[in-house]
C-alpha cells in the first residue's frame, strides 16, 4: 500500500527540518495499533518553496521527487533546494517544446559551412539542431539536446534530424554547389541501439543519398562506452560507406588510444583548443596534436575560429579544415543555399 502526505509550511521556516527530521526518527519506532505493533517506512522529501503553490504543482513535484528518494531506499531524506525545483520545471518545459517540435515535425537544421584552406573553398558543413518553445524562445541545443538524451527523446528526435538533413540532401544539388559530405552529430544513446546502423542505413536508401555523402561524427565520451552495438553500428555503417569523425578533441579525455583505434577519417579539434591558442601550452600542445593526428593519417578540422589572428594561427599549422564563425554562423537551409551559389558563381 501507498499513501503520499504534503506538508505545507507558511512562512520561512527555520524549523522545518527538524520536524521533518522528527519525523523520520519517529517512522524508526513502531506504531501501536489496539495490542498489535506495526512498523512502517517514510521516505521524506523536503523542497524548498516556490511561487504559485498550489496543491495540484506541490503533488506533482513531490510525484517526481518521491521517485528519486524510493531510488535511495526505504526511509531516504531528500532535501531538494529552489534552484533544482527551478531546473526541474526548465527541464519540463524543455521536453514540452522538444515533444511538440517532434509531432509538429518543427526540429530546425541549420549548416554551418566548413572551409578547405587547401581547396580554397567550402566542402562541407555540420548539420546543427535548432528548436524553439512555442514563444518563439531559442532554446540552445547542448541543453535540450541533453533533456532528449535523458528521457529518451534522443532516439526519435535524432531520427527525426537525420531524415530532415538526408531529404535537404535529396532536394538540393549540394554536390553541384561543391559540397563533398554533411556532418552529422550522432548522440551515444543513438549509437547504443541495436539497429542503428540499418535505420539510418534505410533513411539514406529512402532518400537515394550516396554513403560517402554522410559523416557522423561522435564524441570521445560516446566513444569511452563500452557498448557491443556501438562498435557493431559503426563497423555496419563504414562498410557501407560512411565516414566518422571524431568530435570535440580536446576535451574531455582526449586518450590517445582513440585516435589509433577507432575507424575515424576526421578529427574535429575543440574550439576551446582554438580560442586559447595564445597561451603557451595550448600552442605546445596545439602543435603536437596536430603533427601527431597528421602522421596517423587523419585530416583535421578546427572549430570555433572566430578571428583573422585564429586563422592565421591555424593555417601556419597546416589544418585541413576551418568551421567557425570567421567564415560563417550556422546558416538556415535557405541562406546555406545561397552562400554556397554565391561561392561557385565567384569560383567560375
Ligand atoms: P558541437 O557538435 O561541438 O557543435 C559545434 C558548436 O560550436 C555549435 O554550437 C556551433 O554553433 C558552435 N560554434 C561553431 N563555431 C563557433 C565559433 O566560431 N564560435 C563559437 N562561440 N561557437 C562556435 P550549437 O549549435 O549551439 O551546438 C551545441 C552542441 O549541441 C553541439 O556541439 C552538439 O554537441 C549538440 N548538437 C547540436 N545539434 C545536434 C544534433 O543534431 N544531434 C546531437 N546529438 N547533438 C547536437
Ligand atoms: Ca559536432
Ligand atoms: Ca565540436
């Protein structure tokens, strides 16, 4: 049997916890009922206050809450504070905006182009997820794509992203306007699914796209999983034609093991590398990585370069591959088009 009870406390009040606290040690003793002793377990949770309290938001918190105290077993205290109430309502509305963008089929891609300093000229571009709630806010893609991942979203709205970008693929004529490959972010969670690799494998035949026209790229953390699909989707995938690159080297753990095993063609260098490259480790570091990634065979892209100096720095070490804000902000799929038409019409 299950009963839930919400305490409302008026005021600030200092005292609280130790009633809770009273409370708890007094769920340690049994209860006596006619001759008989029974013993019964409380989970407490105690939250902060917030604005607009009524009963029917303070029972929907403490259902949420409750959760994650039974997760911590009989008898948990869980003291949960304003500022996680605060995120836990973020969170909500994320996932609201994240389901409507999903049944409306309203997810955003947006390119931002990626420059060959040796070609001279754009060859590719990253696929970037874009959303808004339904007030029009932005909502920024590392938050929400995080919330997706959480609650599973991840699975649907990545799908959802790949066959936005293959069909912008099969609309438009990319490789006439000089685009060699689109990269697109796959999340570990994806990555985790048995059938990956022939989802996105049956997306791409839907849309008649040409394997070696997809990169994926993937992170080190996705990497460091140790996941039997995983290596089984990316094998599939490669076998078939598609590219990786490894995303946001710099970061995180940066194990070389990495680089030497896994089937990567990209290496895309974090822009945190490329913004402190005036300091002297950074540029020692810098200067290794890239000498070494170069003898591994592997072509480079540097992201984040957002000044003429960053430019200059990263073409005396001879990157392949620029993406940054110096060329160009992520671009919707109309002013993509366009940058690009105006590209092959200078080139001509
Ligand atoms: P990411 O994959 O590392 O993407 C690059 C991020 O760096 C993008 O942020 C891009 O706008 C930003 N960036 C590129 N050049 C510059 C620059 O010169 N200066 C600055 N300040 N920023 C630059 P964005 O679009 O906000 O995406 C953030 C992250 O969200 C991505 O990081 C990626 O991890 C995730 N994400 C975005 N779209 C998707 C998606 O479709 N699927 C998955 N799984 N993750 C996605
Ligand atoms: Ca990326
Ligand atoms: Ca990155």
């Amino acid at each position: 049997m299950e009963n839930r009870f919400s305490l409302v406390f008026e005021g600030k009040n200092e005292n609280v916890s130790l009633f809770l606290q009273a409370l708890q040690y007094r769920f340690e003793k049994p209860f006596q009922i006619a001759n008989l002793e029974y013993y019964a377990t409380a989970c407490i949770v105690e939250m902060d206050s917030f604005c607009e309290l009524t009963s029917e938001n303070v029972m929907e918190r403490s259902r949420y809450f409750m959760k994650a105290a039974k997760r911590q077993g009989k008898g948990a205290y869980l003291k949960i504070t304003a500022k996680q109430l605060e995120e836990k309502e973020q969170q909500k509305l994320i996932e609201k905006a994240l389901q409507h963008a999903i049944n409306h089929n309203e997810i955003e891609v947006h390119y931002p182009p990626i420059f060959s300093l040796k070609q001279n000229r754009y060859v590719s571009a990253e696929a970037l997820a874009r959303l808004s709630d339904q007030n029009g806010n932005f909502i920024r893609p590392d938050i929400f794509i995080q919330v997706a991942e959480q609650n599973g979203m991840i699975l649907e709205l990545g799908m959802l992203i790949f066959e936005k970008v293959c069909k912008f693929i099969h609309d438009n004529p990319l490789e006439e306007l000089g685009m060699e490959y689109i990269e697109i972010n796959l999340s570990v969670v994806q990555f985790m699914q048995e059938r990956l690799a022939e989802e996105l494998l049956g997306v791409m035949k839907m849309y008649k796209i040409p394997p070696q026209f997809i990169n994926l790229e993937i992170t080190e953390t996705a990497t460091a999983t140790s996941n039997t699909y995983l290596m089984r989707n990316m094998h599939t995938l490669i076998s078939k034609g598609i590219s990786f690159s490894l995303d946001d080297y710099g970061t995180g753990h940066s194990n070389l093991s990495y680089l030497i095993d896994l089937p990567v063609k990209l290496i895309k260098i974090d822009k945190s590398m490329i913004q402190t490259f005036g300091a002297r480790k950074t540029h020692i570091a810098m200067e290794c990585t890239v000498s070494m990634i170069k003898k591994l065979g592997l072509k480079i892209v540097a992201e984040g370069v957002e000044t003429k100096t960053q430019l200059e720095q990263m073409k005396q070490l001879d990157i392949d591959y620029i993406q940054g804000f110096y060329y160009s902000k992520p671009l919707n799929e109309q002013n993509f088009l366009l940058i690009l038409d105006s590209q092959n019409n200078q080139l001509a």
